[in-house]
C-alpha cells in the first residue's frame, strides 16, 4: 500500500514575528522546509511528498526545489487561509483512495525515522493514528474568569504532535463532512475523525525533540538539537569514488591531515598537501593563495591546521594568544576565501574541523575551545552563502584523536581511549563525496 506524505508549509508565522514564515528560516545550513522533507525522502516507506505552501512563498519554494536533489516531491499545492483548509488541499490531491496519508506540520523538522515507520506500522491495524508523548507538566482546566475548573489526571495526558496518519478514503471522508458543517471548525486531522465518529484514534508515541516552531526562541532551541544531534556519517559513500579527484589539504604534515592525504591517495586522488612546514602557513592568505593557484581543478579542500596550548589566558603571552586564534580560526577564513572560486567551478565540497569542546567553553584553554565554536558559526553561516554557489561546506566533530598534538598536550593516554587518526581520516572523505552541507559530523569509537 502506497504512503503518501503531506507536508503542511503554508503558515504565515504571525506568531514568529520575523520577515519570513518560520518554514523559510534557515538553521544549520537549510531551510526548516529542507530539514523536514529530508527525513521523508530518506524513508523507504514512502511513497511520494506533497507540498502545500504560503501562496505568496510559491516561487521561492520552487526555487528551493530545483536547486535540490529530491526524488520523492510529486506535487507543490498553494495552501488555504487556515490550518483546516490547507489540510483539505492536501489531502483531497490524492489520488489513490486505497492508500495511507501521512500529514505533517512542516514545523516539525525533528520528526524521525522511527516515529513515522511505527505510525506506518500502526496502519496495518488501525485506519487512524495520531502522535502524541506523555505530559510531563500538571495541566490545568480554567474557567473563562481565569480561575482553575479542574487539574485532570496526568497519567491519562498526552502531548500531541504530527504527523497523523489516515487511511486515505477516512480522511477524505471527515474532510468532506467538515466542509458541509458550518460549525465545524478543527486545526487538527485527527479531531475531525473523532468529532464525526468515524474511526477510534491509536497513539503512537512521539519523541520529545520532534518540537514545533512557532516562536523566534524556538530557533534557539532548534539549533542546539541540531548541534546535540550532530551527524553520524554513514557507509553509504564509497571511496572509490575518490579515484582522479583533486584534493587539497592543509595541515597534511602530521596528525589527521596526514591520515586523510595517505587513505585519499590509496584510492587513487590527486593529492595536494600543504603544511608549516612546507613554507605554507594558513594565518597568511597569500600562502595559501599562492599554493594552489597553479593546481587546476580544485574538487575538495580540507583544513585540519589548528593550535591547542593549556594555560590560564592571564598566564599567556598575547603573541601566543593570536597565533593560536589566526591559525584555528583566521586560517579557516583564509583557506574559505582561497579556495572558493576553484569550488564554484566543480561544485566542490570543503571541510573543516572543530572541536567537542566547541559546545562550552573550558578553562585552560578558553581560545582553543572559542576559536573551535567559531568554526562551526562559520561552517553554517557559509553553507548559507554558497547556497547558489553548489558548494558543501561541513565541520568534522571527532573525538579525542591520538594526535601528536594531543601526545604533546596531554602526554600518553590509556590504550583504547583515543579515537586513531584513520577511523577519522575515512568519516572525513566519506563527508567530502556525500550531499551534506552546513553539517557538524561526530566521529566516535562507538
């Protein structure tokens, strides 16, 4: 049986307060839009994406749409002036009465994999599923004078979220009903089968992170789980496709950088290597513009150039304390503005790297851990600038590497406990080849 999927992005974001509907704001590199039909295009189970948007943000969506890879988007619909109408947009464009509808508040971008197959699951059995997780809070009854009517049990409570899940001829059903009841007004799917007691309404349990958007600090909120919900890369990418490329890398003396110059040439890459020690220092933009100005084509620049010194800032020398911060940081900048140019001609992909320390700051090495941070501010904001451009841009996180940098830092550690430079050498050229942009990828043993 089919699964098709209706995304509901046609709200106006009167609650958001900003320039652009909520649906539109970028975080971590894509749009909110792009965040939640990623998790539907990767989904076996479905079958095809419909998309009911703002009329006024039509084009800018299609814009959106042709500058993606998306395999699954069968439709763009202009939405309603409500909830109710846009839903009935949707749902009314299937075509296929023997099949599931899947309806999802665009707002949601954190909705997983998991949640959607168990609601894909639950249909087997039942014709109608709503989404919901238990209700951490007291919630309260009150009266139209303000005063509290009643504190129903909290063991009986849920939290409702999307998507809601129908068979499709039940839904068309309640759709049909609700638009001859003039007293009926619904700004959810699964209120309407209730209301016209059409079918009973399973729960499916929700995940606590599938949050919606609705107000300017959710983006706050939205961005730290995306930075909690750092990237695994996966085994999808296949080195091989490695073979003839062209890929610059600084830092390739030693540690990381020497890792991913060795497993990139076994593959059969063109490798271009630049270090401190080979005349070229990334706190100088011309070095770094004049080591690759006579390379040609350029498919994929890496950076791992960094400095880590322990101290207290009091105790530190300020030349010391700039060298560190134009190396880890102004380098990244330097390499970026170098190497855009020759990216824009392939389509490239560049990667950084920051830090796990890059989430809080840690003292005794305060611009180690800031300049780490700041690397990933400008991963994302610059996956936004070369938007148009087709270039990716992502930020490797590893874990603690057995680097001579962290030899000479920390001394000799327990066996076991250090990530090998190689396991993150492979994650980082397998970032390179794939689709990602504007993305921190964890690195783990584990």
């Amino acid at each position: 049986m089919k699964n098709h999927v209706i995304i509901l992005a046609s709200g106006t974001g009167s609650r958001f307060r900003d320039d652009k509907p909520k649906q539109f704001v970028k975080i971590a590199g894509k749009t909110v839009v792009e965040h939640t039909i990623d998790v539907f295009e990767k989904i076996p189970e479905i079958s095809d994406i419909t998309i009911v948007i703002t009329p006024e943000y039509y084009e800018f969506m299609e814009h959106i749409l042709l500058n993606s890879n998306y395999k699954k988007i069968k439709a763009l619909l202009y939405g309603g002036s409500t909830r109710s109408e846009s839903s009935y947009i949707g749902v009314m464009s299937v075509n296929d009465d023997d099949s599931n509808v899947i309806i999802h508040d665009c707002a949601r971008p954190f909705i997983s994999a998991r949640v959607v197959e168990n609601c894909i699951e639950a249909l087997q059995n039942h014709d109608a599923i709503d989404v919901a997780i238990v209700s951490t809070d007291t919630i309260i009854e009150v009266d139209d004078s303000g005063y509290i009517k009643s504190i129903p049990k909290r063991s009986t409570l849920r939290r409702g979220q999307t998507p809601q899940c129908f068979k499709t001829s039940l839904i068309k059903n309640a759709h049909n009903l609700a638009m001859r009841d003039k007293n009926s007004e619904f700004t959810d799917d699964c209120g309407l089968v209730i209301k016209y007691n059409l079918a009973p309404v399973y729960v499916v349990e929700g995940d606590e992170k599938n949050i919606k958007i609705t107000y300017p600090q959710d983006i706050y909120l939205a961005d730290k789980i995306f930075q909690v919900n750092s990237i695994q890369i996966s085994n999808d990418e296949n080195l091989e496709n490695l073979k003839g490329k062209n890929i610059v890398i600084f830092g390739a003396s030693r540690g990381i950088g020497n890792s991913i110059a060795k497993i990139a040439q076994s593959y059969g890459a063109n490798v271009f290597g630049f270090s401190l020690s080979s005349g070229v220092n990334v706190q100088n933009y011309d070095d770094v513009v004049n080591a690759i100005k006579d390379i040609g084509t350029i498919d994929f620049v890496v950076n791992t150039a960094g400095i880590l010194n322990i101290s207290k800032l009091e105790a530190r020398p300020i030349e010391s304390i700039k060298n560190e911060i134009n190396t880890n940081y102004i380098g990244s900048i330097n390499v970026i503005k170098a190497c855009t140019a020759h990216l824009k001609q392939t389509k490239g992909s560049l990667l950084l790297f920051t830090s796990s320390s890059y989430t809080r700051g840690r003292s005794l090495y305060a611009t180690y851990s800031s300049s780490k941070a700041a690397i990933v501010n400008l991963t994302q904001a610059m996956s936004e600038e070369f938007f148009n451009d087709g270039i990716k841009i992502n930020v490797i996180n590893p874990e603690r590497t057995a680097t001579e940098m962290r030899l000479k830092n920390f001394g000799k550690e327990p066996e076991g406990s250090l990530l090998h430079p190689d396991r993150v050498a492979e994650s980082s050229l397998k970032v390179l080849l794939s689709n990602l942009t504007g993305q921190i990828i964890d690195v783990r043993r584990n």
